[in-house]
C-alpha cells in the first residue's frame, strides 16, 4: 500500500478524489488537509510517498508547499489535482517535480491512469539499490506527463525538449480561439522558429489543427488550436 495526504479545500471535491482513489486500489490515505500549514504538519508527521494537492488553498497556494517540501528536502512525491490551468503555474509545477499533474474537471480514468502510473513507478524501485541507464531511461518515459494521444510518441525528434513541448499545449489549451505561431512564441518565451517546431511535430501527431485566418489585407495567418 502507498500511503498518501489528500490536500484540498472542497470537502465535496475532497470526497469525490477519495472515493476515486479508493476504487484505484493499492494506496491508502492517512490523513487529509483544507488548508496549506495543516498539510505541511501532517506531511511532516506521516512523511508519506504520495501528496494528491490542490493549488489554491485559503492560506498558501499549493506551489508555496511544493516549494517548501522541496527546501526542507522532503522524500515525497506530488500530483497536482487542481482547478490551476495558468500557464505559469503549470510551469511552476513541472519546475518543482510534480509527477503529474490533473486540471479540473476531469473523469475517474484520467486520475485512475495518473495513480496506476505512479504506482509501477514507485514499484520500480522496490527492493533496487542501484539502476542501470536503460531502467532509468524507461522509468523517465513512464513518469512522463501523458501530453500526446500516439503511445510511440514519447522519442521526440532532436531538438525538442519534452518539457517546452507541455508547455505548448498548456499554452494552446488556455485559448478556444487558438493562437498564431507568433503568439505562441511569446506566451511560451520562445523564438518564433522553435515555436514553429514544436507547433509542426504536434500538427504531425495530430494533436493541433490548423486554421487559415484571413483579414482584410496582407496574407492569412495559420492559427493553431488543440484537438480536443
């Protein structure tokens, strides 16, 4: 059993995520937290594998405590289950080692592959004193955020970083309008070129659509949107 912390302010959304972890089996929730210094103080007390954490708490956000825990250099791991969609938040996230991270709303299978994943994850290292790099380059592919729908797609073309490419599509899920490859570039902290790259590869894999906007002069501008 993986023993876990549920930290969220909703007591409604807080029984919803226990029921849901409850129904995944294999982890057991030894305490849960409304608000950011009781989490600290239970995490502290029970020093658990696993945090389920909410970003907005009424006392600190959830980035504070992930900080926190990682300052004090506490041997936990985080999934971010949260209503938090902003890109630089996400950023934050990614920043600061969350495992994986789940924006509200979001359905049972969504939470139920996040936790099964973590689970063979954390079994990995069972028992293992050392690791070789061909276990070590599987067991970062595993615990990878899911960020394509193609299962082969996690060998990137060269060039492209995993991270930059989450930060694309976060970047791209914010807007229902979509975004032109300028646009993207600025909101991502990107040249335009690389922005194009990643934009391109997504398109490849079916993960963006792109639309010709035309105005009233000049040439159109390709806007991208996520496939959603």
């Amino acid at each position: 059993m993986i023993n876990l912390i549920l930290v969220e302010d909703d007591p409604m959304v807080m029984s919803v995520n226990e029921s849901f972890i409850l129904r995944v089996g294999g982890f057991q929730i030894v305490n849960s937290a409304r608000t950011g210094r009781l989490a600290l103080e239970l995490i502290e007390k029970h020093k658990p594998r696993l945090v389920i954490l909410d970003v907005y708490l009424p006392d600190m956000s959830g980035i504070q405590i992930l900080k926190e825990l990682r300052r004090q250099g506490t041997p936990t791991d985080v999934i971010m289950i949260t209503a938090a969609d902003e890109v630089n938040i996400v950023q934050d996230a990614i920043r600061f080692g969350v495992v994986d991270y789940i924006i509200k709303p979001f359905k049972f299978e969504r939470i139920k592959a996040a936790l099964e994943k973590y689970k063979a994850y954390s079994n990995k290292f069972r028992d293992q004193r050392i690791i070789d790099q061909e276990q070590l380059d599987n067991l970062t592919r595993m615990n990878s955020f899911p960020v394509l729908n193609n299962p082969d797609s996690d060998v990137l073309p060269k060039g492209l970083r995993e991270i930059t490419l989450k930060q694309v599509i976060t970047f791209l899920g914010n807007g229902k309008q979509g975004y032109s490859a300028e646009e993207v570039a600025e909101g991502v902290g990107l040249a335009r070129v690389t922005a194009r790259r990643y934009l391109e590869y997504l398109g490849k894999n079916g993960r963006v659509c792109l639309e010709s906007q035309y105005g009233s002069v000049g040439r159109p501008v390709n806007i991208y949107k996520v496939n959603r």
